[in-house]
C-alpha cells in the first residue's frame, strides 16, 4: 500500500507535502468568498464514516466539501455495521466503487488502515484512538498564520494526557522543526513507542523532544500550550481514576503567568471549562486561538482533499 494515497497519521506525509498542505489551506482560506475553487471537485464525492461524535469535524468536511464543489455522503455506522453485517473488505471494495474517498473517524487505527488496505481510495484519518491528523494540520495553519511559516524553534507545550491529539500534534512539530513538550502526570505519558517513531525526525528536522510531570516547568519556553480533554472519546469508565491525577495539569491564569508573555493557548475542542481549562482562559480571546484553528479545520481539511482527490 502507498501510505502517502491517504491520510492514515501524520508520520506518511514528509514535510514537504505538510508545508504544502498548510500553504495551500491558507490560500483556500483567502479564497473563499470569490469562489475560484468553488468548481474543482464538481461529480467528485466523499463518504463520512462516524464511530464517535463529532461537531467540528463532521460539519468542517461536510461544508469543505460542499465549498469546493462535490458533495460528502454521511454513512450510518449501525446500518452498516461493519464486522457484523458485512467484513471491512467488502466494505472498502464496494465504497471504492462509489465515492472518491473516505472520512473516518474510529476507535481502532487499525481500521482506517484495513480499510486503506482493501480498498482503492484515499482514507482520511478524522480521528482514531491513537492520532487526530487533520487536527494537527490545522495547528500547523494557525501557527503560520499567528507566527509565520517558517516555525522551525517553536515550541508547542502539551498540558495533559498522552492522547491521539498529543501524538499528532507531536508529529507534526517533528516535521517541521519545532520543539514538543508534554506535560501530563507520572503515567500517562504518550506510548514509547509512537514518540520513538517521531525521534529520528526531531533529530533531522532540529527540534526537541521533551515531557515533564510539572506542568510549570513545562511552560516556561512555549509559544503555543495545548489543551484537551483528560478523558477521551471512549475512555469514560476511566474518569474516577483520572480525574484527581490530572488536576494539577489545568491551563489557568496561574499556569500562564509561568509562560512567556507572547505565549498563546489553544484547545482542540470540545473542552469541559473548568477541568483542563478555566473559564478565564477559554474567554480570554487575545490569548486563546482555539476559535481560529476550529474555523481552520475546515480550510486544512480542504487543502488535505485537495492533496489526495485533485
Ligand atoms: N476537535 C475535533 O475533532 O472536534 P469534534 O470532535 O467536534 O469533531
Ligand atoms: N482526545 C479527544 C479529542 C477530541 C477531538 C478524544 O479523542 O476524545
């Protein structure tokens, strides 16, 4: 399988394809209201394939699509019900024949690559328990919008848990020459083996990786500190055990007063205000860019179309 037909995680793109990427969602941005691309994907369809929730992704796709001029068709996960009524071969062969590519968000990485594997389309990971690309594409836009397009030495400081947004995220400043800070408490670092990944690139691309069990300290050199959820999508019985571990990992106005003055925040979303974030900050609008890169979902998601179905 050519891994780079898809967007399976961040690690198959080089950075070429992601300074591209973030250059042309930047241009679809500034595009937008004279519709020149409102034209390009015109017969072209994609399918929308949901095991989890979702507000910002599913709409952003959707409209995305809808901008540059195909149409996305929402799959029912519970009628197709994938390895009940029908195997994921089938599955991937028959929506081959159908639609020019697949947004699917998953418990399992393993099956956005099963169906890479079977089938002849692109597959965009919308979010899988172990990475979240296009929000990690959607950082990237929002950097280089707030500092610029070269971010090499920039340095994204992760407050809480070792999740799939942290590993994309990771990957993404990996890529592209910018430092990686996580800070989560003793036993929900990220797994060694998806930071072991990212480490040859670091080391290529002249950034650093780091993680901290103190969250002040790891605040200290960030341009940028990133929030989420302490409990995933499908993680919810965990919530009594993890709850009371992170609460030390809150980004608070306390919490920024140990960050450089130029530091911003953001947040991937959904956030629960007043767990890994306070109220002050998400309101805080000249700090706070979550808002920006929410709306940048869309144009990084249409600039990862753009790559895999032009
Ligand atoms: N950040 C993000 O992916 O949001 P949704 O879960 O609402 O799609
Ligand atoms: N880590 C979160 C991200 C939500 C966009 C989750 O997987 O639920």
């Amino acid at each position: 399988m050519d891994r780079t037909k898809h967007l399976l995680r961040l690690q198959d793109w080089d950075t070429v394809r992601i300074l591209d990427t973030i250059d042309i969602a930047i241009r679809l941005k500034k595009e937008v209201k004279n519709g020149i691309y409102s034209d390009c994907f015109k017969g072209k369809t994609i399918g929308m394939f949901f095991e989890k929730p979702s507000l910002r992704t599913i709409t952003t796709f959707q409209i995305g699509m809808y901008q540059l001029g195909g149409m996305p068709i929402l799959l029912d996960p519970k009628s197709i019900g994938i390895d009940k009524r029908e195997c994921v071969k089938d599955i991937a062969r028959c929506l081959s024949r159908w639609v020019n590519g697949l947004v699917v968000r998953c418990f399992k990485q393993d099956l956005v690559e099963q169906l890479a594997e079977h089938g002849s389309i692109p597959i965009i990971n919308a979010l899988s328990d172990t990475y979240h690309p296009c929000q990690a594409l959607a950082l990237g836009q929002t950097m280089a919008e707030q500092f610029g397009k070269d971010l090499r030495g920039k340095t994204v400081a992760f407050i809480g848990d070792g999740n799939n947004v942290a590993n994309s995220l990771m990957v993404l400043c990996a890529k592209l020459g910018m430092n990686f800070t996580l800070a989560c408490p003793k036993g929900y670092e990220q797994k060694k083996e998806e930071v072991e990944l990212s480490l040859p690139s670091f080391k290529k691309n002249g950034g650093k990786y780091r993680q901290f069990n103190n969250p002040k300290e790891a605040v200290i050199d960030a341009d940028i500190l990133y929030s989420d959820v302490w409990i995933s999508m499908g993680q919810e019985e965990q919530k009594n055990e993890k709850q009371s571990h992170f609460l030390p990992f809150q980004i608070n106005d306390e919490l920024l007063k140990n960050a450089p003055m130029h530091c911003k925040v953001t947040h991937c979303l959904p956030a629960n205000r007043g767990e890994e974030i306070t109220d002050s900050v998400m309101d805080n609008l000249q700090v706070n860019l979550c808002y920006e890169e929410a709306e940048n979902r869309l144009h990084a998601q249409k600039a990862i179309l753009w790559q895999l179905l032009h």
